[in-house]
DNA sequence: TGATTATGAAACGGTCCTGTTGCGTATCGG
DNA sequence: CCGATACGCAACAGGACCGTTTCATAATCA
C-alpha cells in the first residue's frame, strides 16, 4: 500500500536505509492530528512534519499525497474489541452497541469516524478503506451472532441480517448525534436492542423480559 | 441573526441602503460552494464574492466571520416537503424514507447534510443550527404520525417514538452510507419500515401483509 | 575507506487566502 | 444640490502551506 517502495525481497538496495522510527512517527502524528479534529483538507504536510519531529523531505520521499498517507495511517488502526460472543443474543448486541457508544466518546475514535463519514464525496478511497477497517469487520461479527439467534430461534429465522444491523447500528449513531438531551446515556444500548428486538423475534412470542 | 444590522424599526440611518440582492446572491453562492462539496474550513471568502459577484468588503461589512454567515445561508434553507400524512402508518413512514432517500441523492442537500453530520466538533453553532432547522421539523412531523398510529392500534401503545424515529432514520442513512452495492434501490424505505413495523405493531398480531 | 542513500533543517519561489484600505461610482435622505 | 453610506474593484501587507532544492550529517554496504 505504500506509494513508493525500496526493498523488496532479499536485495538491500545500498545505503542508509530507511528509518522505520521515523515513519511510525509520521503516521502516528498524523493520526494525533485527525484525533483532534483536523479534517483530511486541512491537514497539512508541514503540520505533520512538525509534530512527528521529521523533515518535510521524509515524508515526501515516501508518500507523493497526503492522501495515500492517510490511508496508509487509517491501516494502522487495529479492528478494536472482537466482542465477546457468549450469552445471549440479545447480550452480544447491546455489547456491540456499547461499543459503538464507548468509542463515539473518545476524541480520537470520533474524528476519524467523521472523516469516514463525511468526506465519502471527496476522498471515495478513504472511506473504502474505513469501509474495510472498521465497518465491515464488525457487520461479519454481529452477522454471525444475528444467524446463530436464527439458529437457535431466539430470532426470526426469515430476518434480513443487513436490515437488522442497519437499524440497530443506525440508531446507536442517529441518537449519539442528535439526541436532544446530548448527554451520555448509559441505557441507551439496551433500550434500542428490546426495541429493535420486538421485531425480530419469532411471531409466536409470549412471555416478555 | 445578522452580526450587523443597521435599519431597525423606522429610522433609516441616512446613505444607501443595503443591497438585499447582493445579500441574497452571497448567501446564495456560498450554498451552491457547500453544495459542490467544499467543506465549511475550505470555503473561503474570496471564493464566494467571485461567485457572487461582490466585493470582499461587501461580505465583510455584514459578517464578521464565516461561520455566521454559513449560520445565516443554512437558515434560508426551506424545510422541505411536509409529508402528505394520508393514509396508513406504514405508507406515510414509507414516504418519510423515501424523502430521506431522494434528498440523498442530490448533491446539495447531500453536502450540507455532510458538513452537519461532520463538523460537529469544530462548528458546534452550525449543528445546532441544522438540527433546527432539518431534524427537529421531521422529527415532530414523524411523532405525530407514529402517535396516531397508537391512538388508533396500528402501532403499540407503549411504543418509544424518539427511539421508533431513531432506528428509521438512522437505517435509512447507514444504508445508504454503507450498504455493499451503493446502487440505488427504490425499495429501500419499505423494507425498513415493514422491518422495524413487526417491531412497531401490538403484540397480538394475526394476520400478515 | 569510499560510495551510496537517508535524515533534519533551512531556504526557495509560488499559490491562495486573509482582513484592510483607497478609489471612483451609485443610491439614498434632506 | 449635498452629505452619507454602499457598491465593485484593485491593491496591499501578512500569513500558511505547497513541493523542491541545498546542505551538513548519519547510517549502511563493499
């Protein structure tokens, strides 16, 4: 995914190499920088260069944008929480949303997940990689726990998977971000799964709780 | 909501008055620059006189910064389609998607939708603003249609409404962010609706479709 | 050792924007 | 008519950042 490459193989290519410090530096800079609200436009190469202690010319040499940078910086970030997946269904997802809502109070977390979000028009290739990073391990996850309720009948054995990960993980975001009352809620996980959950359980319910 | 003001009541304050076209071209220019993608930080005043066809001062003698004068252009925006509120529960939840759904697809509400959703952090002001103005209109719109449809039994009495809300809109967009094909699919807000309604609906529901 | 490449620092010319000022003209009230 | 204010336009000094280049120094290999 680098933009440009020396080594490859066993042929050192002569010289000093390449400081491996000094790019963890530059890319952890520039996700500081993200994690404190700079958006991708206004981040600057200089701005990066100064906070990674690193002259402009390093980074230069090995990223010819700043976005093949940030995408390069995006693929650091480990797909956090592999959720635990051991009591119920209904458990696992309120821990799923938990999750969703313990990250969006982090400053970090929050301003990458923006960038994710709004800059999909400009920059299609950060969001395809914030697609991959970040979305798309969790949606496997939570797939897997929606078939095992279908499964053991816990939930209705006709749900649409991709709908009902829609409308829970809509929700969590929708009410974070717009909640009248913008305070922390720390019902708000269980809340919307019952809710959610009276739809996707199998018809023939009859005991509640 | 003007920074500055001059008129107020009856006494002119002698000289030429303002131009209110040129008012209305500035704040006409920077949303068609919002609507074209640039976001709030990029947008500078320069771009918008040339568009406008105004001086710098113009703009300047009326706003003493950008953000106001986003604030002013973002209240001029209409809001837009007030939902018909016809027929059944389910098809005026439909049509309240479908609205989601086409204002999506059309670059300008797209964009500014984008800026709110975005820069939450850094333009708290604007957020607000845009909560007024989008969110807080639909959202009293869709309470009522969701409390008919209590009163009458369509929906269960004990339904949340913020949360019933929440996972509609918020699936809607998720959806339309990141589902896999990001095609266009029409029948996207009645198979929401039709999802979240066996949530929606009395527990002793009988019959189906 | 010498050849080679990388590094941080500094300086470069260039672009874009800022917010202000001056200018000649246009439009109001009196 | 006059005084006052707004207008579009151009110019200004100042700043941030761009992407490149130069330079002395550091690290690696043969």
């Amino acid at each position: 995914m680098k933009t440009q490459q020396t080594a490859e193989g066993g042929a050192r290519p002569a010289g000093r190499p390449r400081s491996e410090k000094a790019e963890r530096s530059i890319i952890e800079a520039t996700l500081e920088l993200l994690g404190e609200g700079i958006g991708v436009s206004e981040l600057s190469i200089e701005s990066i260069a100064g906070r990674a202690g690193v002259g402009k010319t390093t980074i230069y040499r090995r990223w010819s944008n700043k976005e093949d940078l940030v995408v390069d910086a995006l693929a650091t970030l480990k797909p956090p929480i592999p959720l635990p997946q051991g009591g119920t269904v209904r458990d696992d997802l309120v821990t799923y949303l938990r999750v969703i809502q313990e990250e969006s109070r982090h400053h970090r977390t929050r301003c990458i997940m923006n960038i994710a979000m709004s800059d999909s028009e400009r920059h299609p290739r950060l969001t395809e990689r914030f697609r991959e990073l970040a979305v798309e391990p969790r949606r496997a996850v939570v797939a897997a726990v929606l078939h095992r309720g279908m499964k053991t009948g816990e939930l209705r054995a006709d749900l649409d998977v991709d709908m009902a990960l829609a409308l829970l993980s809509g929700a969590m975001i929708w009410l974070t971000k717009w909640s009248h009352s913008g305070d922390y809620q720390p019902d708000l996980p269980e809340r919307i799964v019952d809710e959610a959950l009276k739809g996707f359980r199998p018809r023939p319910v009859t005991a509640e709780a």
